[in-house]
C-alpha cells in the first residue's frame, strides 16, 4: 500500500494486487468487521494490477493508527479476498487546540494546566508538557487531559510548553511525523487564585 494522501480524517492510497478476479464494484472496507461506508476504490490508470482507495469521514483517530479490512465477496456472498492494512493518519496541530484553561491552587503553589480534549491531536504516549522551558525534563499528560506544574510563585511569569513527540508513521518504514511546541506563557497574580494567559 502506498498512502499518497494522508490526512487528519481520511487518505488515499494505491493498493497493488497480483491476483486475478478483483472487481471493485464487490469490494468493501471494513473496521472490526463492520462496513466503513466512507471510502470508495477506483481504477488505477496509471498502473497495472492496482487500485485507488479513497478514504474520508475517520472520526477520532488522528495521529492513530487506523486498521481496515479489504473484503470481496462474489455472488453468492461468499469472501473472496480478505486483506489487512494498517496506516497512521496525521495528527491535529497542536495550534487547533482551542480550550487550554490553567488554574493556580490557593497557597499558589501548583497550576494545574488542562488541554480539552487532547487526545484528538494524538494519543496520550505522544503528547507531554514542560513546565518551564528552561528545564529539559517533561512530563506526560494524565487520563484527563492534565498536569500539574508545582514550585510557582506568586506574582511570577511562566513559560510552559506543550509538546507533541514525533509519532512513528505505520505503514512508512522509519518514517515519523515531526515534533510540534506550542508555548502556554502564564502569569500568576499577587493575590489568590489570580491568573491569565499571557
């Protein structure tokens, strides 16, 4: 399979085949035995024994991999082909986030920094937070799509940073997509639970 589109919700891809009697119009797509009625094959032109398959409409799997099933049934409904394929799709920007919401406990000790709905940009193994650039250590997001920054002070300025690590792309050998920062500057007030994003 050679992706020649990828995209956050959908691909294209041409698929070589060296067997006799495929016939696109029987083929399917299916995602844990059910049919995926969002793609589409076509004829490939521009090469013999291959098709293109046409994917879009993949909810809640970017910076996944997604996994499929090519089925061919004959007549008769019995399967003729069966095949598995594996491809990563591409992650979300981490600038597409839109609710990032950071909340300084009372002593202002600790900030908590949370990230609404994170794991549409990745899964969770890839996306890690620096709680000052300064420091070259990071940490993972939690379940919720937090972390907690402790030893702040008040009346300071902060510059965190949200990281996305470079995910290994499936069906590309030794391929990945690249690293992404995204900068969370913050300022904590002089009195209580007082904080805005600089």
């Amino acid at each position: 399979m050679n992706v020649t589109v990828r995209e956050s919700t959908g691909f294209t891809a041409v698929i070589k085949y060296n067997c006799t009697g495929i016939d696109i119009s029987q083929l399917g797509v299916f995602v844990n035995e059910s049919k995926f009625d969002g793609c589409n094959f076509e004829e490939n032109t521009e090469e013999n024994n291959s098709i293109r398959l046409n994917c879009i409409s993949i909810e809640n799997n970017a910076g996944k991999n997604w996994t499929f099933s090519i089925i061919q049934t004959n007549f008769n409904e019995q399967i003729v082909v069966n095949q598995s394929f594996t491809i990563t799709l591409s992650p979300l920007s981490l600038n597409s986030i839109k609710n990032l919401t950071i909340k300084i406990d009372e002593d202002i000790s600790f900030a908590t920094i949370f990230i609404e709905n994170c794991t549409s940009i990745a899964n969770l193994e890839y996306l890690v937070v620096q709680c000052n650039v300064n420091d070259s250590e990071y940490e993972g997001l939690s379940e919720d799509c937090s972390i907690i920054c402790s030893d702040i002070e008040p009346g300071s300025i902060y510059d965190s940073s949200l990281i996305r690590l470079p995910i290994p792309i499936f069906d590309q050998f030794n391929q990945t997509f690249e690293e992404e920062h995204r900068s969370i500057p913050y300022e904590t007030g002089i009195t209580k639970k007082i904080v805005s994003l600089l």
